[in-house]
C-alpha cells in the first residue's frame, strides 16, 4: 500500500508542476470483482468438480498522460504486474500489499496524417484476438494476453493515412537472446526475436473493416509450447452497425513450419500447426457478448507440449456482461457489472485426451476518476 500511495502521490506533485513543464493529467480506476469458479468435464477429477471456488479480487490503474505541445505526448499505466489483468486474489493474508508498477508507457508524436509512437506500447487485444491466437495457439481463447500478458508489447509503432484510410506497422522486440547461432530457421546473426504487426482501417458505407497481418521475422518464443518459431498470422476485423446495435466479426489463421531447437540447444523437430479462431460479438447499450471458436492442429514430431505426435486442440468461449450506471459525471462514474464466462477445452491427440469445462460468473464494482 506504501507503494501505491507514493506512486499516487508521485503522480499528483507531477500534474501540479511549474509553467514551463508539461501538465501531467491523472485518471485510472479502481475495482473490486467476486469470481466464483467451477469445473466439469470428463477429464475433470471429482475434487475439482465438486469444488466452487469464490474469489475476492480486486485491481487499481493510474494512467498518465502528457501533452508535450505540436503533437508531441507521453502516455503511462501503473497497476500490479503479477497479476492477471492487474486482479489480484485476496489470499490467507487479507493486507497484502498492492504493488503499482509501470505496466505500459510510451511517447512520440501524432499529427493529422501520421504518427509514430515507442516503448511499452498497449495492444487493446481484448478486441483484437490476432494477438491471442498469434501468441497462444493451441488456448487462445479467454484474452489470455490481455490477461495473462497484461496486453502490452515492446516495440515501435507508425501510422500514417494511406488511400482512404489508416496504415499502421508495429515492429515488436520479443526477446533478447545472446546465444550463438543455432540450427532454428530464421535464427540468423540477429539471435533476438523480432515480428512484425501490419494493420489496415479503411470503410465501406458504414462498414469497418480491418485486416491484419503478424509475422514473426526473427526466431523468438512465441508460441507458447515452443521456443525458436516464426508463426504468421492473417485476417481481418469487420464491424457493422445494425440500429442500435454493433455487431463485430474477426477471423484469423495462423501457421509455424520450421525447424526448432530447445533452450539447451538440442534439436527438437520441425515445428508444424496452424489453427484459426472466428468471433461473433454484439454491442447494445451497456450489453457486451461475444463467441469465440478456435480450432488448432500440431502434427510436430515429438510435441514438446505433451509428448503427442497429433494433437487437435478444440475451444469455445462465451462472455457475456451488463455494465449498470450507478453514477456519473463530469469527473468520474461508479458501475456494477454482472458478466459471464464459459470456456470449454478439447484435446484429441495421440497420447493427450482433454474434455473439460469452465464456468466463471462475477460481478464487478467499478470507479473511474
């Protein structure tokens, strides 16, 4: 708590500084959430089945944000990194502290055609499920970057206007490796990982469309069970306004094919999946649903993951929330949100079967400031 509140305090003596120095504007949010989890399935043990687990959680974010003049700005969010999305579970020791730490920063420039932006750059990836599926192909469902990774990136970033839209290119730094040369495809004299992110916006009448294409450049650990591989990913982002309702469509494909070598060296195989994940979400008022589907194969000799030559991995997830106004105004809002989460996971493969069930269902107490 100590933490927190100096960081706070940082914060404040910051946005009350001289003049001549940029004026740092505080918001954030603060959120106390109970979760209660239960699981099923046929490869769920009775222990697991018959336990509900309720959890109290709760979560703070301050974000800062500078103004430095002619399109010049800084922009930072502070929340507790070892936790997922900055949740953290009330445990044994009800007074734990919160520890703020910097999740994401970044700065640059922005005029009216063109941009760039450097640093911990944000992905939004709670809306753009590229990420999960490029990052965790065989479980990309249930935002896990924007969870489990706290949906931030290191790299840089450019956008300009291109034809009658928005072209924006991310180039992402995903590791810092100072090994030699090894027998990975792509591993090269650069040893660090790299990918790059390119991203279109453009419209049609009152249709959004936004393809997409991620391909990692350099060999990195990308794919969760694999180290050294240079997946690639495509598709795109559709959104149409139906009356008061929007609707959202996203589709993607991804694909490894390479050779590999473990951290030690030794070489493991030729990494092969692909996989794809479609999304059907709907937007009305303060309701948000969405579905998620994804259907991954890895036919890599020898998988790493779970010792099977053929895995098929099946999943579905359902979010469902209702944002109800308690309060707001000029300076802030207070709302309740009763949301929804159910997630299924089917493995079928050589040696791995996996039927399995989540139900998550909470209620969110939310302030802005």
């Amino acid at each position: 708590m100590k933490k927190m509140l100096s960081l706070a305090a940082m914060f404040a003596a910051l946005s009350y500084a001289a003049p001549a120095s940029a004026a740092l504007n505080l918001s954030g949010d603060a959120g106390v959430r109970l979760r209660n989890e239960s699981l099923s399935g046929t490869t769920v043990t009775p222990a697991q089945r018959d336990t509900n687990d309720l959890l109290w959680q709760y979560r703070v974010r301050l974000n800062a944000a500078a103004d430095l003049g002619d399109g010049y700005y800084f922009k930072a969010m502070a929340t507790q990194e070892n936790a997922g999305g900055g949740w953290v579970t009330v445990s044994a020791n009800a007074q734990a502290d919160y520890n703020l730490q910097v999740s994401n920063f970044y700065f640059g420039r922005q005029t009216a055609d063109n941009g760039y932006a450097m640093g911990r750059l944000p992905l939004n990836a709670f809306n753009n499920p590229i990420f999960d599926l490029t990052l965790v192909p065989f479980m990309p469902l249930e935002n896990p970057v924007a969870n489990a990774s706290m949906d931030r990136v290191y790299g840089l970033n450019y956008n300009t206007k291109f034809l009658s839209g928005n072209l924006r290119g991310t180039l992402v730094v995903l590791d810092n490796a100072s090994a030699n040369n090894t027998g990975a495809e792509g591993d090269g004299k650069l040893n660090d990982g790299y990918a790059i992110h390119l991203a279109y916006t453009d419209k049609i009448g009152d249709v959004t469309i936004e393809p997409q294409f991620i391909r990692a450049i350099t060999s990195g650990d990308l794919a969760g069970a694999y180290t050294n591989v240079t997946p690639w990913t495509t598709g795109a982002n559709i959104t149409v306004p139906a009356g008061d309702v929007k609707l959202g469509f996203s589709g993607f494909y991804t694909h490894a094919k390479n050779s590999t070598v473990s951290n030690v060296g030794t070489r493991v195989g030729d990494v092969n999946y692909s996989g794809y994940e479609f999304r059907v979400k709907a937007e009305y008022g303060n309701l948000l649903c969405f579905w998620d589907y994804n259907r991954t194969t890895d036919k890599t000799p020898g998988n790493v993951a779970s010792g099977a030559l053929d895995n098929k991995y099946t999943n579905n997830f359902v979010w469902a929330s209702y944002k109800i106004p308690v309060h707001k105004s000029a300076t802030g809002s207070f709302t309740i949100q009763p949301t929804l989460r159910y997630l299924t996971n089917k493995v079928e493969g050589t040696a791995t079967n996996v039927n399995k069930q989540r139900l998550r269902t909470e209620l969110w107490a939310t302030v802005t400031f």
